[in-house]
C-alpha cells in the first residue's frame, strides 16, 4: 500500500504545530509517509513575526520520507489556502491526508487514514475518511458510516474531491430548492445551513461547510473511527473561528482502530447519538446565552493573565538591561 501524502496548514501558532508535528511522528507510518506543510502569508506587521516563527521552525521538519514546505507571499486565508494547497497535492498524488495547525494526532492515525483510503478506494459512494470524534457518552461501533465529511484530520481521493463546491451560493439554492435544509441541519439540532448562508454572504470564511454541503448533496458517505483519532487543541483562543471552549475536548484512543470492510450506509445509531451531541452544544435560550457569557468570562481571564505575563516579561527584560548597562 502507497503510503498518502500528508498536508498540513499552518499560520501563526508556533507552539500549536509543534503539538501537531511531535504527535504525527509518534505514528510508525511518519517515516515512510511525504509531508507537506503550507504556511500562509501574514495579514499583517503584528502577524509577520509569529509567521516568521513558525516558518523558522517548519524549517527544521523531520522524521518523515521527505518534507515539503510551501511558503505563501501573501495572505491567503485559512479557505483559500487549504482549498489551493489540497487541490495542488491532490492532483500529483490522487489522494491525500489533511490537518491545520491545531490538531494532535493519535499513533494510530496514519494507519486509521491510510487503511481506510486503500479499503475503500473503489467505493465512490465513500467520500472522505475521517479522524475526529466528539466527546460523547455513548458508546459507537469501531467504525461507522455518516454524511457529514468533517474536518479536523481527514482524507479522501481526487476522483472524489472533485465534487467539491466553491460557489456557497450555489449549494444554499440547492439545499433550499430540493428541501433539505432540515436534513443538512442533522434535523435541525445544529445550524448548518446558516454556517453555509454566512459562507455565501461573506461573513464566514469556511471551506468546511462547503465541503460538507457538496457531498451532502451528492450522497456521498464518510468512514469514521468509534474513537477519537484526533484532538483538537486550538480552542484556547488562538484560533480565527473556534475562540474560548472547551467541550469539543475529546480523549485520544489508546489503541488502534480496527478497520475492514462493513456496510456503506449511514449508520441510524450513530446519526441519532451525534445529533444528540448537537442539540447538547447548542441549547435554546436562555442556556445559549448563559453559555456564550460563560465564554466571554473565560476570554477576559485569559487575556488578563496574557498581559499579567506580558508585563512581567517585560519589566524583567528592563532590569536585565539595566544591570546590563551598569
């Protein structure tokens, strides 16, 4: 089996895509598997420096096959840049494993991936292989089919990435035209179609939802694990979209998937438990509300102990220079 190649995204977050690299190479396919790493351009002055950082560190890249590292002039933005760079490797290699900077991968995830793209190959009705699971209570089968590709550590094949929309307007009328907006919304337990209807407006910059809407509406299934492959560490508020929260927390599998041919069709049960999940993280008001103040509190105290450090570091840097001086 031809290892996939593996593409990951990165911006500004130096520490983050440590995290991601150090636990990719914990994976016995790293050695053999090519990398390639896409880093966006900074928006701006404040951004080049953490840029700068993260490229100097890319740079130094190692424990697999080969490493690539493609350096954008200019800011792309996280849908262009991910739109444009797997379209690139995807093309070259007709398949390809996907991660941004703010995700831990499990040991077992690059075999989790690889297994289930050389499986199900043949299977067009299979769209995407798929790595992250949410913190949920009950219990799943060891692997599962649903419509909803996701996004946090994935893979899929170019025969099939071709059915990708850019046009979010296009895939909103569709949706709207043949009633599937209730569906699209995991009946309706999760706004989907207003993520889809921002995207289209230009409020939302979301390759994701889009993604989602093309194989929804072409059918199209995705391969998941009963346990979670991936953690998704950037919602500490380093993040452009995810900013403070903490309850897409997952604990990582400690041990592998086990991985064959089943069914393809949307499983009942696992539809019915993630959109019980959904209805859970999206309470009606006044819970939302609640929550979402929650949230704001937590953003103080963070950007309050960011600045106690900051101050600190920087008094600190006076003094030494003074004692310097003297």
């Amino acid at each position: 089996m031809k290892l996939a190649p593996i593409t990951v995204f990165v911006y500004n977050r130096p520490w983050h895509i440590k995290q991601t690299i150090e636990s990719l190479k914990k994976n016995k396919e790293a050695k053999k598997s090519d990398l390639f790493i896409f880093s966006d351009g900074p928006k701006n002055e404040d951004d080049q420096k953490k840029v700068d950082e993260v490229r100097k560190y890319i740079k130094k890249v190692n424990g697999f096959k080969m490493v690539t590292i493609i350096e954008r002039q200019k800011n792309l933005r996280l849908a262009n840049s991910i739109i444009a760079g797997v379209t690139e490797i995807i093309n070259k290699y007709g398949k390809i494993i996907v991660l941004e900077d703010d995700l831990i991968a499990s040991p077992y995830f690059l075999k989790f991936m690889n297994k289930g793209l050389d499986l199900y190959k043949k299977e067009e009705r299979v769209a995407s292989i798929h790595g992250y699971i949410y913190p949920l209570k009950e219990k799943l089968p060891e692997t599962f089919f649903l419509k909803h590709p996701g996004c946090w550590g994935w893979a899929t094949w170019k025969n099939r990435w071709k059915f990708f929309e850019k046009d979010g307007k296009i895939l909103l009328k569709e949706l709207k035209d043949k009633g599937l907006t209730k569906a699209f919304d995991y009946n309706n337990t999760y706004f989907f179609t207003k993520l889809l209807r921002n995207q289209a407006e230009g409020k939302l910059d979301s390759w994701a939802v889009r993604w989602w809407a093309s194989l929804f509406l072409r059918n199209k299934l995705t391969l998941y694990p009963g346990r979670s492959l991936i953690f998704h560490n950037g919602s500490d508020g380093s993040g452009t979209h995810t900013g403070f929260s903490h309850y897409l927390d997952t604990e990582l599998t400690s041990k592998p998937i086990l991985i064959k041919k089943i069914n393809i069709k949307k499983n009942v049960t696992a539809f019915r438990i993630f959109s019980k999940y959904y209805k859970s993280i999206n309470p009606p008001f006044p819970f939302g509300l609640i929550r979402s103040l929650k949230r704001k509190i937590l953003a103080v105290l963070y950007i309050t102990k960011i600045l106690k450090f900051s101050i600190y570091d920087n008094k600190n840097d006076n003094k030494n220079s003074i004692e310097r001086n003297a």
